[in-house]
C-alpha cells in the first residue's frame, strides 16, 4: 500500500483492483454480519409494518 500522496487520485484502488480482482475491505466477517443484521431488521420491520397495517 502507497501512502497515495506521489500518486494521482484513483490509482491505488485501480491497482488493487487489477491485482487482487475484488478490493481488501468487502470480505471481511463484520462487514458480513452488519449486512446481514441490516437486512434481518429490515425485513422484520416490513413484517410488522405490513402485519400492522393490513390487519
């Protein structure tokens, strides 16, 4: 990893890019988790709001 000042704007995350095929930060455990509680709680609260509202 370059401190990114010698170089122009975007090319650290082009070569990571290029390299590795995915960037470093997406796979990571607590990223996973963190989506997955987003999604669980967002479907529990289209559960209940539509529960509420049509019953």
């Amino acid at each position: 990893m370059s401190d990114g000042k010698a170089q122009p704007n975007g090319t650290t995350s082009a070569q990571t890019t290029a390299s590795g095929g995915v960037p470093h930060h997406v796979i990571t455990g607590k990223e996973v988790a963190r989506n997955w509680v987003i999604f669980f709680a967002g479907m529990a609260a289209l559960m209940t709001g539509s529960y509420w509202l049509f019953s």
